[in-house]
C-alpha cells in the first residue's frame, strides 16, 4: 500500500509541477506574449473591439427601435386630446343617466 501511495504523491506532485509551469510556456507563442510590440497591440486592440461589438450592435438596435416606436406612437392621443372648436349644430347637451347610487 505504500508504494502506492507514493506513485500516488509523485503523480500529484507531477501535476502540479505541470500546472504551475503551464503559463510559462503559453507565453512562448508570438501572439500572445511575446514578440514584437506591434503584434501585442494589434492582438489587444481585436480583442477590445471583439468584445465591445455585441455592445455596440445591442445599442444600435435599441436605438432604431426606440426611433421607430417613437415615429410610429406619436400621433397616438392626437384625436383624443383634440378640442372640437364648437359643438355640431342642432346637438343639445343629454343629462347625465340616473342610477340607483345616484339618487
């Protein structure tokens, strides 16, 4: 049992030597870390514009909607707010109906 237990400590130890030793070989690649400065600039500048794109296309949309509710909505209680100038000719005011809360 304790030979197993020791394959055991070694693969632990071997993964965790892998893990910490990962980051330093993900910046062996020329876009990522390394290299020359104008790749490094060209690659984050993608990424902000690739991450501020969705935003953008979100708030565009938004925008036209909001335009377009507001041109369609707008004569919306124009024939209800409209005051007649004078009353049709012949029409005599009702009185109002009675009920029984009324009286």
């Amino acid at each position: 049992m304790s030979a197993a237990r020791a394959r055991l400590g070694l693969r632990t130890a071997l993964l965790l030597a892998g893990i910490t030793l990962a980051p330093g070989v993900a910046l062996a690649c020329a876009v990522c870390g390394g290299g020359n400065p104008a790749n490094r600039f060209a690659f984050f500048v993608s990424t902000m514009v690739l991450s501020l794109l969705p935003l953008g296309l979100f708030l565009g949309g938004f925008l036209w909607l909001k335009s377009r509710l507001r041109e369609r909505l707008a004569d919306e209680f124009s024939e209800r707010d409209a005051v007649p100038a004078t009353a049709p000719a012949g029409s005599a005011p009702r009185p109002a109906p009675t009920t029984a809360h009324s009286r």
